[in-house]
C-alpha cells in the first residue's frame, strides 16, 4: 500500500515521494489528509483504518509535527460487503426465484450495520433489525415511514433537495466523510451517523440501500484530540515566548557583566585575579552562545 501510494504521490509532485512521507506530504502542504489504510498488528494481524493526518503548528505557523486520527473501520467494510452482495442478489436474482429472495433477506438481516432501502419518493420499504435498534423504533415499524421522519426538523429541507439530487445521478458512495449529518431517534434525540449509500433496482423501481453507523463517539473523541492538539500548540507557542521573553532579559544584563569583566581585565591584577575574570568572562559567553541555541521540544 506505501509503494503504490508513493508512486501516486511521486506522479502527481514530479519528484519521488517515499517513507514517512507518503503519509504527510499532503499535510507538509497544509491539508488534511484522509486516506484509508491497512493496520498490522503485533501478532500480524490486519485492521482497516481510516486514517486522518493534519499538520500541527508553532507559534510561527511553521509545521513541527503531524496529528494521525486511525478510525477501526472493520464494521464499515463488514457493512460494505454485505450491501455488495445484497445488491447483486437483488438486482440479478429478486422477484426471479424464491431462494433469491430467502439469500438477500439472511444477508439483509445479518449485516453488521443498520440498512434501509428507501424508494425514489423517499419512503422507507424495507429496515433491519439493526435499523430499528439505532433508530429506536419497535420491530418493522419503519417500512412506510418517510426518510425524512429520521431527519432532525430544522435539516429536513436541505434533506429533500440532496435526496432528489442524488437520485437524479444515483452512484455508491460515502456520506458525511467531510461533514457530519444528523440522524433523529423515535424519542427526539438526535445522534451524528456516517452514511454509506448505493443504488439498486427493485421491479425495475429505482431505490436506495443506505448503511447507517451512529460515530458520535467517533466525533466526540475526534473533538477531543483536536483540542489536545490546539492546547499543545498553544503551549508551544507559549515556551516559545517565554524563552525568547527571558532570553532578552538575560542578554542585558550579562552584557554589564561582561563589559565589566573586560575592564576588569585592564587594571592591573594578581594571577588568582585574572583567573577569577577569566572565569567571569568565559561563562558569559557561554551562556550567549547556548541562548541562541535554545530548543523547545
């Protein structure tokens, strides 16, 4: 996955992009970078992860380092996989055979995700069981609902028009993966979720399948490591300041301390005396010299 990914990034920069790179380079750039990658584990074990990585900044605006957000999405594929394999069954074998129709219901009620097949008028005709519990709703209550009854009220609107848009040009793909949207439980309260959408035919009647995951966990911990993120910077900035603020302090007076030890150096001194300015002398330079150096880490 690095090596394909690094010559994608290799084409697209004319220069070669390798190692720790292929992860940051959009980052270095100021972007978030969200990319789906494959996790090894200790014992060798694979995990799916999408990965976000945004830079993280000084009190300069200049890159210091990367903040890397891996979500586990193992249920999602689970969910992808089942909404591949019910769309081949419905659209090849529904309403042809009896066994069609047992093979797409087991797969509809096993999937690891809520799923609803909606119509083009946006009426729910079919929920699993999953659905139900996310949406808290009693058992085969959603079939006749409207789409828009999970919808919270002040984002109905906007829902239609995207629905009527998407049906317009009616393709597989990921809501929500840069916004967030909103669903509405049966008791009013309100979750953020991440929406999986495909088409399907059903009696050559278009709808829609769509996977629905509640990640207002998900959300909320992203929150949190973005404040982390901002806090630390903001900590950053303030060592920055402090050191620069002290050092300017320092620098005044041991510059006194200097001059006065270049003088010293011209009256007329014992050895042990010399040695003693001497001491003076050497040990301010040095602590200019190790002022300009200062590193925060």
């Amino acid at each position: 996955e690095v090596e394909a990914r690094s010559r994608e990034l290799s084409a697209e920069a004319g220069h070669p992009v390798t190692g720790f790179e292929v992860f940051v380079s959009k980052s270095r750039q100021g972007d978030t970078d969200t990319r789906e990658w494959t996790y090894v584990r200790k014992d060798g074990s694979t995990l799916p992860v999408k990965l976000v990585v945004s830079p993280i900044r000084d009190s300069r605006d200049r890159i210091t380092g990367f903040l890397g957000i891996a979500q586990d999405i193992r249920a999602q594929k689970q969910a992808e996989a089942a909404l591949v394999a019910a769309n081949r069954v419905l659209e090849h074998q529904i309403g042809v055979a009896q066994s069609a129709r047992q093979e797409f219901e087991s797969l509809f009620a096993l999937a690891p995700g809520a799923l609803l097949v909606v119509d083009a008028g946006g009426r729910i005709i079919k929920a699993n069981t999953q659905a139900h519990e996310l949406f808290d709703y009693p058992q085969g209550d959603l079939p006749g609902h409207s789409i828009e009854d999970l919808i919270p009220v002040d984002l109905r609107g906007r829902h239609t028009a995207l629905r009527g848009q998407y049906m317009q040009a009616p393709s597989p793909r990921l809501m929500a993966s840069q916004r967030v949207l909103a669903g509405l439980k049966h008791d009013g309260t309100r979750f953020l979720g991440e929406i999986t959408l495909s088409p399907l035919l059903i009696n050559e009647a278009p709808c829609t399948i769509a996977i629905v995951r509640d990640v207002t966990q998900q959300k909320q911990a992203q929150e949190t490591l973005a404040l982390a993120k901002e806090q630390a910077e903001s900590a950053s900035r303030a060592k920055s300041e402090f050191v620069a603020n002290m050092s300017h302090e320092i620098r005044t007076p041991l510059n006194v301390v200097l001059g006065t030890a270049q003088l010293l150096e011209k009256l007329d001194l014992n050895e042990q005396q010399h040695r003693y300015v001497d001491m003076i002398r050497t040990a301010g330079q040095s602590l200019l010299a190790r002022r300009s150096t200062v590193c925060i880490p």
